[in-house]
C-alpha cells in the first residue's frame, strides 16, 4: 500500500506541474501573440521564425492540369499525382503512394536521403496509368512539400535552417533543399521540375482555401507540430520586398520551437529535452506532438516502477528503453473502454513485457495518459488563440462575426480522438461560445499534398 501511494503521489504531483487552467492557457496565448510580433519585427527576433514562404496567392479553384506533389514529414513520405479540373472542375482524379522513411536515413547523408526520395519518384511515374497524361511538350512540375524549417529564397528554393523530430543530417543544413532534391532528379533521369518548396501548414492552408474561403489558418499535429497564417503584408516589418498585389503572405510560424515560462513543464519534459537529437529546441512541439507524447508517459512510468515499484519488484528493462511507447499505442491505452481494460493490459504486455498488471495500475495508466494529452492538446488550442488573437479574430466586432475555418492535419489529430475534441472543447473554453460558433476546426485530409500540387500549378513554368 505505502508503493501505491508513492506511485499514486507521483502522478499527483506530474498532474499538478501539466495542470493548464484557462488562466495559464491566455497567458500562453498572450505569450505567443507577442512572439509573433516579435517574429515578423526582425529576422532573429523571436524564438518563433516566422517564416516568409513567398507565398502571397492561395487556390482559386481555377488551377488546371496535372501536377505532382512530394510530401517529406516526420515518418513517411508520400508522392501524389492531382488533375486538376479547373474552374468548378475541382479535383478530376488523384492517386498517392506512401513510403516509409528509413530510420538509418534520417540520420545519414543528404546524398543518400534526397535519392532515395528520388528513386520513390521515379518509381511513381514510372508507373504512370493513361488517366494521368501530361501534355507533349511539357516538363511535370511538382511541390515539395517539407515539413522542417526552411529560409525561403523564392517560392521555389530556400535554404534548410535545422532538422527537427528524428532527423539529423548535418550536410544538408543551410543547403538549398530544392537543390538537392533536384540533383537527385536528375541523377535518376526524371525530368520533373520542383516549382513550390511549401511548408505542410503552408499546403494545408492551401489545400483548405481551395475547398473553403474562409481557411485563414492551418495547424499540423503529427509526428511534430506547426501553424501557418494568412497575415497582411503590411503587418510584416521584416518584409522588405515589394509588397504582394493580393497585400497579404502566408507566415510559416514554425510554431514548434515556441517557449514561454508559462509553458507548464515537469522533470520528465526536462530530460527528454536534454536526452534529444535537439536539447534546447522545439520545446513546444515536444509537449504537444506525437513523436513525444507516448515518450513523456513512457518517462513517468519508469519513475513510478524506480521508485515505487509500481509494476513488481523489479524494474521492466523494456520501460528503460526512450520511445519504446509510441503515441498511436498511447492513443490505445487511453481509449480502452472495455471492463478489465485488456487494451492496456495487452499493449503492457506487448511493449513492456509487463505480464501482469493489475485493474488498478491500468487505471492509474490511462490517468496518465490522460494527464499528457490533456497538457497538449490544450496547450496546442492556446497556440490557435494566440494566431486569432494577432489577427484581432478572438472577439466578435459589432454584433457580428465572420466564418474563420481552421485546417488542422497530422497523424495525432486525426487519430486520437481523445486529443482532439479536448482541443477543440478548450478553444470554445477559450474564447466563450459567442466566437465559437463562427469558428470551424476543418480536418484536411491530405491538404499538405494537395496544397503543394496547387502551388505548383499556380506557379508554373507555363502561365
Ligand atoms: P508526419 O507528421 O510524419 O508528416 P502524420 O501526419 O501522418 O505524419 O503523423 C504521424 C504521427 O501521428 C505519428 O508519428 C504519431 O505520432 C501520430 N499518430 C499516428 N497514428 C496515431 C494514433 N492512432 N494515435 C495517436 N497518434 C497517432
Ligand atoms: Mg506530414
């Protein structure tokens, strides 16, 4: 009994340092508004990039033809085909295939990385069926869809700042990821231009405006996590190009490196943070995306079994393994609603090779779970208010208020749906019912790729 209650303090304890009350959350709000100003002040003055993306026009709906899209994210990387059908034609036909990332890749060389990419490609047009036909005459064009940080040069180039969630290559850094990939093109004979380096909130944002005018942002929740805007050009101090006919530009936030002392943080966001491929970075991401939930509840297990034998005497050596629990078995865990919560049992079983826990500590487990993606998924809607906020959308103005849809995407919002309607319940918290209403949290599927494949096509080399 006396371990019980030490393991029972612990979770008390790891619940009280993620508690996010709707004070704490306005706070983070607050603080991001304020980081987002900051970002587009100055190149560098903000924890929070900013990013220009060079993209000042979103879909119209009138983009024709067929175009390509290569979405590189944190796991997989998808290549897709779109005909596009023109005005009111919509979307005619598409077909995608989806590729694994192999792990040894994402920590090796740029070379190997970009041809492997490559190779997927020109396996994917190889295979080319007669409903898709480009043009005689005509190059294909593709977007690039990379979900990393990047110093965009044009809506075409731009050069990597940093690799985050699992990758680390360091010869690709400060390249031309456009570059790059278009070498490993050409060396494996394809004749294919990259016309749009996009972010995956920029192509999200563009998937969803192509479908719904009202899209004036886009939030990713996957392996990381990310948010691009619509902001105005003159709103932008560090823009000094000629301003955009349209007078306004998507904003690339890079959101996931946002940090704040009003972030709630405990020992276990500590280590994890120190024990990364990027201590010190991405802070917000790794609270609130899935590459990192599953390790948090992972860390605070293992201090549980250490030091209250929570699960027998000895101590799991599986628990002692960093991101041996992943997020989608996380999601399990927590959406087990069966009597003996045998998904739990199960899923302790199989990863941990904890044989038998009892009913009590598999509820103690999903209090966990709970506990960690309560703290992201409310601290992700804190992060949408901060971007109403900044763009003056969290009120309602005389008496009447607009439609704003949100386009969200990534593996954790779709699948875990416990995260989800949280973040979604805490932005109506937020921002009280009479703003709710006009407020849309659309779930895009596939914008990141689609949205890339219209920017391509908006920006060919043929208009
Ligand atoms: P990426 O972010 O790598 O571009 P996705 O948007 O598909 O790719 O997101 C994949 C991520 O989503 C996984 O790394 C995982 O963290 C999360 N995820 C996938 N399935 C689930 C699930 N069932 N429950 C919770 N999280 C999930
Ligand atoms: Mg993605």
């Amino acid at each position: 009994w006396r371990r019980r209650a030490k393991a029972l303090a612990i979770v008390k304890e790891v619940e009280e340092k993620c508690a996010t009350p709707l004070g704490k959350l306005r706070q983070v709000a607050d603080a991001m508004t304020v980081e987002m100003h900051a970002g587009l002040a100055s190149e560098g003055g903000s924890k929070l990039k900013m990013l220009i993306t060079y993209v000042d026009n979103l879909p119209t709906g009138d983009e024709e033809g067929l175009y390509y899209a290569l979405d590189l994210g944190g796991t997989n990387f998808r290549v897709l085909r779109v005909q596009l059908g023109g005005k009111e034609g919509g979307i005619v036909n598409q077909e995608f295939t989806e590729v694994p990332i192999p792990p040894n890749l994402m920590v090796g060389s740029s070379n190997e990385l970009f041809e492997y990419i490559a190779s997927k490609l020109a396996k994917f047009v190889a295979e080319e069926g007669p409903d898709f036909q480009i043009p005689p005459g005509r190059q294909r064009e593709i977007g690039f869809t990379f979900s990393f940080p990047v110093m965009q040069t044009s809506i075409d180039s731009g050069n990597l700042i940093k690799w985050t969630k699992g990758f680390s290559i360091d010869d690709t850094v400060g390249k031309d990821v456009v570059g790059e990939l278009t070498k490993a093109i050409a060396k494996e004979g394809l004749d294919i231009r990259v016309t749009a380096l996009v972010n995956d909130t920029v192509g999200t944002l563009a998937g969803g405006r192509y479908t719904d005018k009202d899209v004036i942002a886009a939030v990713i929740l996957g392996t990381g996590t990310n948010a691009a805007y619509v902001e105005r050009a003159q709103a932008i101090p560090k823009w000094h190009g000629v301003l955009p006919k349209s007078g306004e530009m998507v904003i690339n936030m890079e959101w996931g490196n946002f940090r704040s002392s009003h972030l709630p943080l405990t020992e276990f966001d500590q280590a994890l943070d120190i024990e990364s491929l990027n201590p010190g970075e991405q802070v917000f991401e790794k609270i609130i995306s899935g590459m990192y939930l599953g390790e948090i509840v992972r860390r605070v297990l293992c201090k549980m079994a250490e030091e209250a034998s929570f699960f027998g005497d000895t101590v799991p050596p599986k628990l002692k393994v960093p991101f041996t629990l992943r997020t989608p078995d996380m999601s399990s865990m927590h959406h087990d609603k069966s009597a003996d919560l045998s998904v739990v049992g199960n899923k302790l079983k199989a990863i941990f090779e904890i044989a038998d826990s009892s009913l009590e500590s598999r509820k103690v487990v999903i209090e966990l779970c709970n506990i960690i993606a309560t703290r992201g998924a409310r601290l992700a809607a804190a992060g949408i208010l901060g971007i109403l906020k900044k763009l003056g959308r969290d009120t309602v103005n005389d008496g009447e208020g607009q439609r704003m849809v949100i386009s969200m995407d990534g593996g954790l919002y779709e699948h875990y749906d416990a995260y989800s309607k949280c973040l979604e319940d805490t932005i109506t918290e937020l921002v009280g019912e009479d703003v709710s209403q006009h407020i849309v949290i659309q779930h895009s599927m596939d914008g990141s790729g689609i949205g890339a494949a219209l920017l391509a096509a908006s920006h060919s080399q043929y208009l």
